[in-house]
C-alpha cells in the first residue's frame, strides 16, 4: 500500500508532506511576536516564548529529515509590516534555516501581506489563494483555492486552529488541539468557479481528483483555537463547513474522535 501524502507527526501540529521531488515539513499558524501582540492588543504580559518555537521547528525538521519547511499561513502575528520582537522572531527563524539549507515557502495567509513583501529575497512566498507542490495542494484558508489547488490528492490548509472541547462522565472539561479530516464537497465550489451544474461532465474543467482536506491544528499554543464540537462556534473559512462532506477530528496522538458534529 501506498503511504499517504500527509502524514501528521504523533504527538505534534505538524505533518510531513511528499511533495513527488522532496519532503516537506509543513505547520500552520506559526504566530511570530505573539506575545508582543498580546501585550499591545490586550494588555497580556507574557515572556518571549520565541526560542522555543523556533527551536521545535527545528527538532521537528531533524526528525523528519525533510528537505523543506512548509507554513501554511500566518508566520508572523502582527497584520502588516513586521516589527521589534516579531521582525526579530522571524530573522532569527530564517538564519537558522539558512544555516541548515533548508527553503522555506509560506503560504501566504491574512496576517502575512508585510511578511511576504519584508522578506521577499529570503522566502517563496505563495499567492492567497494556494500553490499545488506535487500532489499535495496548499492554502492558509482565509480564501477559496484556486484551481489548481482543487485539483490535488490532498489539500492542506490553516487558519482554523482547529480545538476540541472534551468532557467526561463526572463533569470534567478539557480542550485539545485536533486535526480536522475530511473530503471535499466539489459542488460547493462549482459556482464560485464558474462551473455549472453538479456531478456533470463539466466538473472536468476542474481537473476533480476527489480530494482530502486536512485542516491542521495551530502550531502556536498561544493562539488559542475555535471549539469546533462547540454549539456556537463558527468556522472562519469561507468554504467551511459547506466545502465538505463530512470531517473526522483526531487528537495530536492519533486517536479518532468521530466525526466533528457528533464528538
């Protein structure tokens, strides 16, 4: 048997990615200078956790022995040009890379406009709307993917920072990071790209291959996250929940909690 494309890394909010000529490590919502973010946008006070975040990534990338790193959005925190702790954050991750040879592509995402246009020579930035790499599709999700990316095996996506509430028998609550699974709808994009009808001979134009979303949890542990078994809250994407047929939650170890509407 074939293995998967994607393949989430137990135990964390990372995945590694065949890309057909090399191995990807692929994580979302990095969140650069969030604490900076914090302490300006709601008076929060908290220590720099940015040596640690960069130095996960990089033990993540040693483990995996991947050849590239993948961000599938929102690397840096602040919306716009990146600056102080945040501009920091970000060079210091990019030398470390350097060093190792590694490339790194950032899917561009909503937070990530100054990012792209501050350190253009240093990243392969992508355009809102996704890159397809092989047959592994990419978009941070704050948009709907362009063609091409529908047209992959397998589509990976951020954004959500994808959170589950969990409750047992006695009252007790916890909330966890989870991995977001499932295929896609295409009749739910047919009319956002101009094709008509449903299951016709039309959806040829699409270059349809039956694809699975993976919607990754936040790599960011101060990002907090959207309770998606929670009554009330919504999805941010613009295609979710429409966009899919039906979706599987996993925790970060690999255990299947049902289907999202359900746990």
């Amino acid at each position: 048997m074939a293995r998967p494309a994607v393949e989430p890394v137990p135990g964390e909010p990372a995945a590694t990615a065949d890309l057909g000529d090399e191995r990807a490590l692929v994580v979302a919502d990095y969140h650069a200078g969030i604490e900076a973010g914090l302490r300006y946008e709601r008076g929060v006070e908290l220590a720099s956790n940015a040596d640690a975040r960069r130095e996960r990534l990089l033990s993540l990338l040693d483990r995996t022995e991947s050849e590239r790193v993948v961000i599938l959005g929102d690397i840096g925190h602040r919306i716009g040009d990146p600056k102080g702790e945040e501009r920091e954050e970000l060079e210091a991750l990019f030398d470390a890379l350097d060093t190792r040879g590694v490339p790194l592509t950032l899917v561009t995402g909503n937070h990530d406009g100054g990012v792209a246009d501050a350190f253009a020579e240093r990243i392969d930035a992508t355009p809102g709307d996704g890159v397809r790499m092989g047959d592994v599709g990419f978009l941070h999700g704050h948009t709907w993917p362009n063609r091409e990316v529908l047209g992959a095996e397998t589509i990976c996506m951020g954004h959500e920072h994808v959170t589950v509430k969990l409750q047992d028998t006695v009252g007790g609550s916890r909330v966890e990071p989870a991995w977001l699974r499932g295929p896609l709808r295409r009749e739910a994009f047919a009319e956002r790209l101009g094709v008509e009808g449903g299951r016709s001979e039309e959806f040829d134009e699409l270059d349809w291959a039956d694809p699975e979303l993976v919607v990754f949890p936040v790599f960011n542990e101060r990002s907090g996250g959207t309770w998606v078994n929670v009554e009330g809250q919504a999805f941010l994407s613009p295609f979710l929940p429409e966009g899919l047929e039906s979706g599987e939650l996993y925790l970060l170890d690999g255990t299947r909690l049902g289907d999202y509407r359900s746990v």
